[in-house]
C-alpha cells in the first residue's frame, strides 16, 4: 500500500531546509505521498530512507520503454482509476501484426504501413507504435529474417516478438538485439528459455495465460528469473472479457497495491473482421490496455482510434494549447487579412485549417487565454477588448502588417465597438460566427 504523508514525513530529516523547494518537510511529504515529487529533491535524506521512500514513491504500475532511440514509447507508470483523478501518463500503443508466412510482400507491405502511419492532430504527431511480428512458418531462420525486413522498414517503430518457440524467439533477437524488441510469447511451458533470453539482451517480455491466476504465477516466476520489465496477458479475448480483467488488474495494483499484477497490459484485437476488431480495440484503449495489437491499419481505423487514445490520454486538468504568436498562412503579404482567434488547440486547427481551404493568404493571430475556447475565454474575462488591443499594439509580429484591419470572431461581435475604441486608426471587422463560414468569407473578401 502507498505510504501516507505522515509515514513519509517520520522519514525525512525534518529540518525544513527548503532545499526541495517546499517550505516544510511536511509540505514535501504531502507531495510525495501525492506522487508530485520526487525522494531525489531531498539532499539530505538518508540511503535507506531513499531506498524506503523511492520504492513507496513508485507508481504501482511499472514504468518501461519499446524500442530505442528518440521515438521510443513509455509504458505503464500509470497510478489512478480514472482520468479525472489525476490524469492517464502514457497513451497506449498499437502494434500491427503480421505472420512471417506471409511472404516478404506483405511484411514489407505492413512495415511501410507502420512507418507512414503518422499523422498530425491538434499539433500532436499520432502514429502505429510497433509492429508485431508473429511466428507462423515454423523456420526460425525465415522468422529471423521477417523480423529483420520488418525492422529496416519501420527503422523507429518498436518491435514485438510474437512468438513461443524459444530458439526461433532466440534467431530474431540476435537478429534485432540492438532495437530492444518486446519479447512476446513467456507461457507456463517456455519460461525458463524465455526469461533467460529476456535477461541476457535486457527485454521486455509479455506472459501470456489463460486468466489472471496463471498471469501472476508467470511473473513471479520471471521475477524469480531476474527479469523485472514485465507485460502481462492474461489471455481476454471479448470485449467483456477484457473489460473485467483490464480493470481487475489496475484495480488491484492501485488499491490494494499488488505487485504481482503492477505491470502493463497487453490485449490481443486481433479479428477478421476491421470494424470489429476497431470496436475491441477501442475497448482495450478505454479499459487500462498498454499494448494493443491488431491486424489492419487502415485510415479510417487509425484516425478512429488515435483520436479516442488522444481523447483519453490528455491531461483534462489542462487544456491543450498552441503558443502565442502571428501563424503566417499561405506566404501572406503586408496587405493580406489579419485574423484573432485564442490559444486552445482545437480552435486554433479547425481555424487554420479553414484559412488553408480557402486558399487566401492570411496571418492568424493567436492569443494566449490559458487554453480557453473562444467564448469560454471572453465569459471568463480573458479575450476582452482592453486585452486583444494590448497584444495587438504590444505583441510580435504586427510589425509584418501594412493593412490596419483586425477580423474578429463572429462569436464575439460584440467586442468590435469597444476595440475601434481601443484600437485607434484600425478598422475592426466581424468574421463568421462558425469556423466553416471562413473560405467563403475570405474568397467574398479576395473577389
């Protein structure tokens, strides 16, 4: 179980120093005990309150990282229920399985998929994580050799091993050993191979069992072996099954704080079917999956589920928000249109994006009213009139603008009055209300 702030407090120095940044030791307990500091801002704790306090301090869902390099994806360290606790820390990933009896076509076919899988939404690169690679042709030396197509296709995805056969698991990994792939494939049959091997070259590696009782056993048994960077999958195949099993596990590492389950979960989506296998994957993406894999990538499929896994990933404490600046569309002029919106993410793609379509240079003005929607901000005081005329006399990037003509949201008409006061020698004007309104308004303006 978590330590409370008291407990933790008895262990720290007590001298309230200030060296953490925290007025008391109390104060600095407290956020530890809400796992908003770390042990290692306190200089002069001793080492075995350290070792204490970092154990304690650990989220109850182990931490780990797929794949190498600056596109290596985090796991787990996940420590709430629910996203409106706290927040969910690591978005999970998706792996694109393929058969290495497929033939070299198709792996490298589903490798390139993986590859040229991202796309930008709301000013976040989103993308198929990894590609899974499963041992079907019973050649160790062909499922090397897929594994390593497959690897110089995708050269940033993570890899997953998908595979029980310990030494074909063994060809792959030497083939590979360098990009950190998940080993995908310890059962109650193969442990002992498989953990050594994980332990040898410093992998991951997934239990698979058949519920929850034999998942546990296996890792104890890993652990045993050495290896501590573990995933689990305990074998839930329906969306019922994955709902139940996926919240028993997060449950009962973040309540009870059971170690033997404190580890990321993988959920296999796999179905012939793409929207069925869609509709079970969103379920893993919803109920605490780590690692989903599934077998088609298509578009339509992706944008689907990247949106939902954006959705729930995102801090909801903390709107999303873009920088405060002049964003220049389409090389505009001195004379082209200046147009104002706020700094909330959403509002800020869906009105360049309209500026975009219309195919009108234009600058976009954008304000910093703490992540806040365009109406949302003006009720709240923060898009007024005093304050747009500050930034737009104060602000960078005005200095680009020879036409003296602000257009502001349609939504907030009722500020043009009060800024031609403000603003003396600008002519304000009054844009559409919706963002869909903007080409034609735009065109109207340039015809």
């Amino acid at each position: 179980m978590a330590m409370t702030g008291v407990e933790i407090f008895k262990l720290l120095p007590k001298t309230n120093c200030k060296k953490c940044g925290f007025p008391t030791c109390l104060a600095f307990a407290m956020k530890l005990a809400q796992r908003q500091a770390d042990i290692s801002a306190c200089p002069d704790v001793s080492e075995e309150a350290k070792a204490t306090l970092g154990e304690a301090s650990a989220p109850p869902i182990r931490g780990m990282k797929l794949g190498v390099g600056e596109k290596a994806t985090k796991m787990g360290e996940e420590n709430v229920l629910f996203r409106h606790e706290k927040r969910f820390v690591n978005p999970c990933v998706f792996a694109l399985n393929v058969p290495d009896s497929a033939g070299d076509d198709i792996v490298l076919t589903r490798a390139r998929e993986v590859a040229e899988s991202e796309i930008d939404r709301v000013g976040q690169k989103l993308r198929v994580e990894a590609i899974s690679i499963e041992f079907a042709s019973g050649d160790a030396a062909r499922y090397a050799a897929a594994v390593k197509l497959a690897a110089d296709t995708a050269p940033d995805a993570g890899l997953v091993l998908n595979c029980t056969d310990a030494s074909a698991a063994k060809a792959a990994v030497q083939a590979v050993a360098a990009r950190k792939p998940l080993l995908y494939g310890a059962t109650a049959e193969n442990m002992e191979a498989m953990a050594a091997l994980a332990k040898e070259n410093g992998l991951i590696l997934a239990v698979r069992g058949q519920g929850l009782d034999e998942v546990t056993d296996l890792t104890a048994k890993a652990k045993a072996a050495g290896v501590n960077d573990l995933v689990m999958d305990g074998g839930a195949k329906t969306a019922r099954e994955i709902i139940e099993q996926n919240t028993q596990v997060r449950r009962s590492a973040i309540k009870k704080g059971d170690k033997a389950v404190g580890f990321p979960i993988m959920t296999n989506c796999i179905r012939e079917d793409s929207m069925l296998e869609a509709t079970v994957a969103a379920v893993a993406v919803a109920k605490y999956s780590s690692i989903i894999l599934i077998s088609q990538a298509e578009r339509w499929k992706n944008l689907a589920l990247f949106t939902l896994r954006q959705n729930l990933y995102t801090d909801p404490q903390v709107p999303m928000q873009v920088p405060q600046k002049v964003y220049e569309i389409a090389d505009p002029t001195p004379d082209s249109p200046l147009m104002i919106t706020t700094n909330f993410s959403l509002t800020y793609f869906i009105v360049a994006g309209e500026v975009e379509n219309s195919k009108v240079p234009a600058r976009l003005a954008v304000m910093d009213c703490e992540g806040l929607s365009v109406l949302t901000a003006w009720a709240a005081g923060k898009f007024t009139a005093n304050k747009i005329a500050q930034y737009i006399t104060e602000g960078e990037g005005f200095d680009k603008v020879s036409k003296k003509e602000l257009i502001i949201p349609g939504q907030v008409a009722i500020l043009s009055g009060a800024l031609e006061d403000k603003l003396p020698g600008w002519k304000i004007t009054v844009g559409p209300r919706e963002a869909n309104g903007i080409p034609a308004f735009l065109k109207g303006r340039a015809a």
